[in-house]
C-alpha cells in the first residue's frame, strides 16, 4: 500500500507539476481524474502513442504529462 501512495505522488511530482489541480489533489480525486481515463497505449512504427477520449476534462493534461514522464527517464 505505501508503494502504491509513494508512486502516486512520484507520478503528481514528475507528470503534474505544471498543474495545480492535479498535482494538490486528494488521492481519490488523482485517481478518478487521471488513473481511471479512458485511454489506449498503441504501437507503431517505433512509436508509443497514448489515446485519450477528447472529451475527458483532463485530457490535455494528462497528454503533456505523459510527455513530461517520458522525457524525464529519456
């Protein structure tokens, strides 16, 4: 359980820093807002792609964190 809450918060530091709203939410907010989206990982052409429902509230936000998380263990 204390490995879940340090990932979750590692995850707020690195991918939502930017984003108050995110990144000072409860845990049960942090997860209906940004763990249960509905969004795909694709492949192809040696790309990792993310998928998000445009019109989920956060999508935006979770996209450039996603990026920020990418770049950060590039």
């Amino acid at each position: 359980m204390l490995a879940a809450a340090d990932l979750v918060c590692w995850a707020k530091l690195i991918c939502f820093a930017h984003v108050p709203s995110l990144a000072r939410c409860e845990i049960a907010a942090f997860r209906y807002r940004v763990l249960h989206v509905a969004a795909r990982f694709t492949r192809s052409a040696r790309q990792m792609r993310l998928k998000i429902d445009r019109t989920w509230r956060w999508a935006a936000q979770i996209a450039a964190g996603f990026h920020r998380l990418r770049a950060a263990f590039a």
